[in-house]
C-alpha cells in the first residue's frame, strides 16, 4: 500500500529539548515537503527537497532543519524548540514527473505541543 | 500580503445546492493550481487540478482567471460527504506550495 509515514503522530514536549519528526514514503517519489499548519493561516511549507541531498526553504524556514540522506526519509528537526513552533506538522511527496506529477500525498500529520 | 487568500466561510448549505468557492492569488508567476479537500484534523487531499481552460470532475468544476488571478470551485449537487474545508493553492515553477487558509463546508440534511 502507497503511503507516507510520519512519527509521532503526537509530541509534548519543554522548550530547548531538541526533536526529530519523522516521515518515511515508500511511493519512490523524488519530491518530499514539510508543512505547518495553524489556525487562521493555513498549510505553510517549511522546507522541501526535490532529491537526496538537495534542500531548500519555504516559506518558514527559521528554527528548522531538514535532512535528505534517502530517497524515502525527510526528517523534521527542531533543535531547540519553542512554543510559538506548537502545530500541526505534515509531511508531503509527489512525482517530479510523470501523469500525477501534480498531486502531493501528505502523511496523516503530526501534532506537536511545545512548553 | 498572503500569497492565497480565501474567504473562510463557513459556508452552510443544504443537500442538493449548488456552492462557490472563490480564491484570488498574489503571485502572478504562479504556474500550477489545485483544490485540495481537508477534512477535520486529517491530511489534505487532492481535489483536482486547475487548468486555465476551466475543467470538470463529476459534480466539481474549477476555473482559472490568470488575468485576474483568481481560482474558483464550483460543486453542484451538494452531498452530506462534501462537508469538509477546501484549501486552495497556487504553486510556482520551483515546487514551492502556497496554501489559502480553506474555506469550511458544511451540507445540511
């Protein structure tokens, strides 16, 4: 079954404690993104990555760090946590080409709460 | 200014009306266009592309004005299992995602 995986699916967790959010896709797609979402503004893309090895920022970027080592895995890490980083974080992959290259499947999200 | 904006809603209408989704963009290199289903607390999923010729999916149509910007979504024949937030986005050639921040959607018995 296709499908995009991400860990934990729920997090609490104190300011300063680094975490790692992990998603995993077994779609062989080139493409992978990490999303927050917030109340009132919506889905924003916080970095994606078009390959192993290549990264680039989204449009919120600061208190991120992403890794693209494998083709499947796209880690979110927070290196030191603060509450205003309190969301709903998903993972997304799609195609770079291809008849679907269109169409992001994102994973079933992850809720994080920061003290 | 938000890249994607969308009226918020909510919008509550009863089985069977016929409902609009309006959604103006701010990008005008945008390049693709889409309308992605969300439903409470779950992930997003693709609704369908929009093309600027306009196009169809069963019950939903979709129309792109590039000289206005604007994007909507039209569904006709509106069924209990529509109820969900539809998100609009607009994405440029660098497979960079601007997401409005939906539009809530309720269909009445």
């Amino acid at each position: 079954e296709a499908q995009v995986t991400q860990n934990p699916r729920y997090l609490i967790t104190v300011t300063g404690k680094k975490l790692t959010v992990t998603c995993s896709q077994n779609m062989n797609h080139e493409y992978m993104s990490w999303y927050r979402q917030d109340p009132g503004l919506g889905l924003r893309q916080i970095y994606y990555s078009m390959n192993v090895e290549v990264t680039d920022k989204g449009d919120v970027p600061e208190g991120y760090k992403v890794s693209r080592k494998e083709k499947r895995n796209f880690p979110l890490i927070l290196e030191s946590p603060s509450p205003n980083q309190t969301s709903l974080y998903f993972c997304a992959t799609k195609e770079l080409a291809g008849a679907s290259y269109n169409e992001q499947f994102f994973g079933p999200g992850t809720r994080l709460t920061v003290l | 200014r938000k890249e994607v904006e969308q009226d918020p809603g909510p919008f509550n209408v009863p089985e069977g009306a016929t409902v609009a989704f309006n959604c103006t963009y701010s990008n005008s290199a945008s390049q693709s266009f889409f309308w992605y289903r969300q439903d409470c607390r779950k992930e997003p999923k693709l609704l369908m592309s929009v093309y600027s010729s306009g196009n169809e999916d069963g019950r939903f149509t979709a129309q792109l004005n590039r000289a206005s910007q604007y994007i909507s979504l039209l569904i006709r024949d509106s069924k209990l299992s529509d109820s969900a937030t539809y998100l609009c986005v607009a994405a440029n050639t660098g497979n960079q995602f601007y997401f409005g921040t939906g539009t809530s959607l309720t269909v009445i018995p």
